[in-house]
C-alpha cells in the first residue's frame, strides 16, 4: 500500500504557555493543507508518554496493530505536521489520518501519513461490542476477553495460519483464503521480531492477537506489508504501527486532481487503467478486486505516480491455488466477525467476483470526474463512449475489457514529457512504453 505530501502545515506558533499544551494539540488534530512544512518548521517538542499512549491506543494494546514504529513518536522523529487543530487550538478527532514527518536521522524528513484503521467512533463503538460479549461492563479489559475467546484459543495451538482460523473474518482479503496467501501473511508480516517463516513458532501469544485484531478490522496494514511497493506493487510503503495507528509514505488523494489539467488527467486515468490491470493480472497470480472504489482510495505521490492509498475494500483470490475455504454463511461467526460492520454482513461466493468488476466501478465512479470536458469536443466523445462501455455493469467481462483497452489507447498520446511527471521523466522521451 510510496510517496509525498498532501498537507501544508501553518505556521506554527512556538510560544504556547507550556509544552504539554502543545504535545496535546499535536497529538489531537487533524490537518487539511495542501503540503508539507520544510523542515525548518517540523517543531521541536517534548513528549508526553502518558497522553501518547493514550492517543496512540498503546493502553488497548494487544488488541491494536503493533508497536514496531512507536520508539520514533517518543524521540520525537515522528512529528506531526501543526499543532493546533484550530485558530482556537481545540482538538479535532474525527478526520481518519494525520499529515506528519518522518525522520531517520532528525535532520532530514519526508512527509507521511499517521492513518487510523477505523474511526476514533468506531474503536469505540468495537470496545463496548467487545465488552458486550463477555457481559462486562464498558470499561471491560478488552484485551482479556478477546483472548478468552475460542477463536484465539485455536490461535494459540496453531503453528500454522490455515484457512479455517480466518473464516468468518470480514476482510476482503480473507474471503476466498488460500493456504498460499495465508503463508504469505505469516512469512511477512513486519510487526514480529523475526519473520520469514510460514509457521508462527516464534509469535508471541501478543503477536497473535495483534495479527488477528489487525484482519478482523482492516486488513489495509497487511496488504501493504505482504504486497511491497518495492516489489512493483501499486501500494505505498508500511513504515510500522504504534497502538492503534499506522504509519506510511504520503499521498495526496484523487479527488484533489479533478480539477487537474488534460495532460495531467490523461496521465491519471491512464495509470488508473494500468494500476487495475496489474491487479487483474500479475506474475503471482492473484486477482485482486475492489469490493466498492471511492477517490480517497487512490494517492498521488510528489514524483506524479498513482498508487493505492486505502486497500481496505481490497479483495484477494488466488488464481493458481484457488480458495481452500468454502465460503459458509453464518459460520464461525464470532466477536472477531462483528468488530467493525456488525454480524449481519452477507458476502458473495468467490465464484461470482467477475473480472471486470474493479474497472465497472472506476468507470462509473472515479473517471468521468476526473475526464469530463476536458478535451478537444471529438476526443471527448471518444473517451465519453469508452466510459459508458468501461462502466456498463450489465456488459460480459471482455466488452469491459476492450472498453478500457480502447480508452488507454486514446489517453496515451494525451500525456505529455516534462519533468511534472517525474515518475516517468526522462524515460518518456526514448521509451513508447512511457
């Protein structure tokens, strides 16, 4: 699931009464500028163990996704982008993720992003369902329940991830699990001391039930971990977790280039197109799909680049193994089932995923905003037609296909060669594939 700024942080005004008054602005806001601050602004402020641990969701710890990045938040090489929420300095807590910089060697940063999994609403709204299970009251230890549960006993004897131990998770990625897929979660995932292997002889009983919280609520972590950007991936790169947070490169959100100019939209759709090829087809022989697309789903990185932002709704079939899990509605349906959307979810069969089902959705939802009058008026016409094909649910999967193949062929000669698109420049000028 690398990289560059969306948010420009205000100038940030150092002479606040105290420095916890100020840790406590930071680590509550949310920003909405456009860029990030050079680091001669990213401010130099002393941490509050205490109220991180708290923000961060460190006191709900082992239900959380990790703690592997959590020493940079308290040495300060994680800073987040303002530290006032407001021109009053009230905390804002709803907004999903946090502009901020990183830093390996505290003189130099690069923009990333803080994401919560769910909404600060609805860890809050899964704490009580979890205490609700084991009639305790809200302030129950969330942890001790979960671990009480027959599901994470199950965990616990088990050297190996198998498919039965995930079934009626209700991740995308886990609805049609192979035994490859799952080999590949274990042998990758980042926030064990030592990975590598497919068996879970060196997790922890804490590793377990941090793997396990993290694919009953938003697999979107490990999908950035078991697909790398740096193996060719379109997502962008995983930094680490800390509580209940995680940290990744940054990307500024489709929606922000709608109003872009026609190169540059070209551009897009064009990668858009290509990004969803990929996904349908690739040397590992995974098909992966989207459950529902919306803008903020898809990132563009400071060197023009276009990559997954958000692989929540990111599903996962393996077209060389196929699923060894039969999709059983209704069982082994626990509280791990009911952390997020509730019990009453109803999925479809893997067998019915057509392959033209991502292109369908960004044909109908994201393109025609990102195209629409754009062009010289017979240009535009084409591109409107391969659209309304693209986005006709109702049409076999090849009359899609060929839709989208005929509408990357009339946007590649509408990108142009400059050092805007840096992701491909200069390689544009000696190579038709660019």
């Amino acid at each position: 699931m690398e990289p560059q700024a969306r948010a420009e942080a205000a100038a940030l005004p150092l002479a606040w009464p105290t420095m916890l008054l100020l840790w406590v602005s930071a680590l509550s806001c949310t920003f909405s500028s456009p860029a990030s601050p050079p680091p001669s602004l990213v401010p130099r402020v002393r941490t509050s163990y205490s109220l991180g641990r708290t923000f961060l969701g460190l006191d709900k710890c082992n239900a959380c996704i990790g703690t592997s990045i959590c020493k940079k938040f308290f040495k300060e090489e994680i800073r987040f982008d303002s530290l006032l929420a407001s021109h009053l300095g009230l905390p804002l807590h709803y907004l999903p993720s946090y502009p901020a910089n990183y830093s390996d060697d505290s003189k130099t940063w690069r923009p990333v992003e803080i994401f919560r999994l769910i909404s600060k609403y609805q860890n809050e709204l899964s704490d009580r369902r979890i205490c609700a299970s084991a009639s305790a009251p809200k302030t129950c230890s969330i942890e001790r329940v979960l671990r009480k549960t027959g599901r994470f006993q199950k965990w616990l004897q088990a050297k190996r991830l198998t498919p039965d131990l995930v079934e009626g998770l209700p991740s995308p990625l886990l609805r049609c699990p192979s035994q490859r897929l799952l080999d590949r979660v274990v042998r990758r995932y980042a926030e064990v001391a030592d990975a590598g292997s497919i068996f879970m002889d060196h997790f922890t009983d804490r590793d377990r039930l941090r793997l396990l919280y993290t694919l009953a609520v938003n697999a979107h972590p490990i999908l950035l971990q078991i697909f790398p950007g740096a193996e060719g991936w379109p997502l962008p790169k995983y930094l680490g977790s800390c509580g209940r947070f995680l940290i990744s490169t940054s990307t500024r959100p489709l929606h922000e280039f709608y109003s872009a100019p026609p190169d540059q939209a070209a551009d897009l759709a064009y990668q858009l197109l290509s990004v969803l090829e990929s996904l349908r087809s690739n040397d590992l022989n995974y098909f992966f799909y989207f459950t529902h697309i919306d803008a903020g789903m898809f990132g563009i990185f400071n060197n023009g680049h276009l990559f997954i932002r958000d692989a929540s709704a990111l599903g996962v079939i393996d077209k060389q193994e196929g699923s060894q899990a039969a999709s059983r509605t209704g069982e082994n349906k626990d509280i791990f089932s009911c952390l997020v959307s509730g019990c009453q979810a109803q999925l479809p069969s893997c067998d019915t995923i057509p392959e033209k089902q991502s292109l369908v959705l960004v044909c109908q939802q994201l393109l025609p905003q990102l195209l629409q009058g754009k062009f010289p008026s017979l240009v535009q016409e084409e591109i409107n037609s391969a659209i309304a094909q693209c986005g006709q649910d109702a049409s076999p999967d090849q009359e899609v296909l060929r839709a989208a193949s005929r509408l990357k062929d009339i946007l590649r000669p509408l990108r142009t060669c400059d050092p805007r698109f840096a992701y491909r420049y200069p390689d544009c000028k000696y190579n038709d594939r660019f």
